[in-house]
C-alpha cells in the first residue's frame, strides 16, 4: 500500500511519517519510506544524525539514470531526455517493487529502523532562482507511477508542506493521504485544501490530529472536519526525546499513540487497490501536462508515449520480471 503524510509546517507530519513507517516495518514486511518534503528530515526522524542524513543519495539528482532505467524497452518512449516526471509506464517499461531488486533501491536506499529510506535531496545553492523543487520530487511521482505494491509491501511518503503536491498528479499516487491537523484554525486550513482539490478524483482522505492535549482539541478538531477525523495523537514525551536525539524503541511510545498508530494501519490495509484507476489518472494527467509544457520542453509529442494496451498491476510486474 502507499501511504501519504501531508500537513502545514510544523504540524508534526514528517514524525508521524517516521512513527507510521516504523509501526509498520515492526509487524514485518517491507517498508520504504520517501523523503519528499524540501526541508528533508524524515532520515532523522527515523534515527539518523543530522550528517548521516545528509549523505543520503538524492533521487532528484539522478533523475536521468532512474528515467533510463525505467524506461526499458519500451517502444514508445525514445530516450530518457523524452521522459518527463509524469510519463506512465507502458510494455516493456521496467516496474518496481517496494525494496527491490533493482538498481535504484539497491543503490539509492538505506536501511534505518527497518525501513528501507529513500530521499529526493535537499534544494541546493545551485538550484536557486534557476529551478523549482517539483523538479526533484518528479523523481518520486516517476517511482510511484512505476512501483505495484503487492501484500504486506509499504511505501509511507513524507510530502512538502501545503497543498504543493497539486502542482502535478503526485497526490492521486496513493491508497491513502493522512492529512496532520494540529488543533488550531492554521491546523485544519491544509485539510480543507486538499478536501476540496482532491474531491473529484476519489483519494481517500482521513485526518490525524496531533498534539492533542485534552478533550476540547478532540472536539474542536471534529467540528472542523467531521468524520474524516480519525484518530488523535497526544502530546508525547516519547516524540519529544526523539527530537532531542534520545532514540528508543517504538514500543515505549505512549498506549494511547500507539494504539492510534494501529488504528491507521488498519484504514491503509482496509483500502482496496484499483489498477485500472491508478492507470488512468498517471495518463490523465501526463496528457495534461504535455499539453501545458512537457511537448514544448522536449520538443515531441508526448502524447505518444500512452500504450493504451498496458495494464498496470501484477500481472504486468510479472511479465516484466520475465522479459527483463
């Protein structure tokens, strides 16, 4: 399943991303976490130092070695230089699974608290005032585009804050979107833009409050949202040496944390899968933006790169497995 955190600054989303995605790795299974945020905390988040993390092999600057790794045989796509962060794949396209085998997790991915860590990179000084950041986390929606997920396979993506993941079809990537409110006015402003952006496309949308201090945040939060509230965080001290760099194991967070962490995983697990939706919304929105800019950037008409024959899913990893 894939899973997105998505919440304004501060309000606590790339910890949630960490805790969920070591909840997750504890019940076994595969767990690849993505760092897709511009500020690029989820290595230590999950445990790393601050200079570790920043060694971290960026997926936005291999870009074109995952493109021409990704692309395959695939007739239809001339070159890496002709793909663009929303080209869906097709025949003879190379597909991914949560960890691998593959050059891009075997290379790129690091093991830390049983999840396997990937990272778009941070903005950097060269990128300033040349470059904007949807240009690196065009790494991340060519990865989804391209990855089935199968049982007990998790991918948890940490996403930049606001709504900026609306600049492309990235936020229809997932099974499930957890929207982190904390219990204020400026808490519930992102949930109510991704509610009304997302609406027509079916993403499924569930609320975590956080930093929850005692009933009246519960209430004030189910005012604002409804029944899209799911469950609630409290304030932890667990978090807090966590953040202070004092690791423990997960199981010392709090009974009623965890126990909401549990209530999340089932609302993932719950989620049926839809390959043919999945399909049709990456091409949607690839013919979208090859006509807004992508044919005019490459010069071809990447319309042409739609296989209206491909069927997305595991039977197609399958098929892949065995040409490759």
């Amino acid at each position: 399943m894939k899973t997105a955190f998505v919440g304004k600054g501060g309000s606590g989303k790339t910890t949630l991303s960490a805790l969920f995605s070591r909840h997750l790795a504890a019940a076994g299974g595969t767990v690849v976490a993505v760092d897709a945020d511009i500020n690029q905390h989820l290595g230590v988040a999950l445990g790393l130092d601050e200079d570790t993390a920043a060694r971290l092999p960026a997926l936005g600057g291999r870009l074109d070695g995952i493109k021409e790794y990704l692309r395959g045989t695939n007739p239809l796509i001339a070159s890496a230089a002709a793909m663009v962060k929303t080209t869906p794949p097709g025949r003879g396209s190379r597909l991914l699974r949560p960890g691998g085998p593959d050059p891009l997790h075997s290379e790129m991915a690091r093991e830390v608290s049983g999840v396997l860590l990937l990272a778009t990179g941070a903005f950097a000084e060269e990128d300033l005032g040349v470059a904007c950041y949807h240009s690196k986390v065009g790494a991340v929606e060519l990865y989804l585009n391209h990855l089935v997920d199968g049982p007990d396979e998790h991918v948890v993506v940490d996403m930049t804050a606001g709504a900026d993941a609306f600049a492309s079809g990235l936020f229809t990537r997932f099974d499930q979107t957890f929207v982190v409110a904390e219990p204020t006015r400026k808490g519930v402003s992102v949930y109510r833009q991704y509610r009304d952006y997302a609406a027509e496309y079916g993403v499924a949308l569930a609320v975590v409050g956080n930093k929850i201090t005692g009933p009246d945040d519960v209430a004030f939060l189910r005012e604002h949202v409804g029944d899209d509230l799911l469950v609630c965080l409290e304030q932890s001290p667990y978090v807090r040496a966590q953040e202070q760099g004092r690791h423990a194991p997960l199981g010392r967070l709090e009974p009623g944390n965890l126990g909401a962490l549990d209530r999340m995983r089932a609302a993932v697990e719950s989620r049926a899968k839809d390959w043919g939706t999945y399909q049709d919304q990456a091409v949607a929105f690839h013919l979208k933006n090859a006509a807004a800019w992508a044919n005019r950037a490459t010069g071809q008409d990447l319309a042409a790169q739609v296989d209206p024959g491909f069927r997305h899913g595991p039977a197609a990893l399958l098929a892949d497995t065995a040409a490759h």
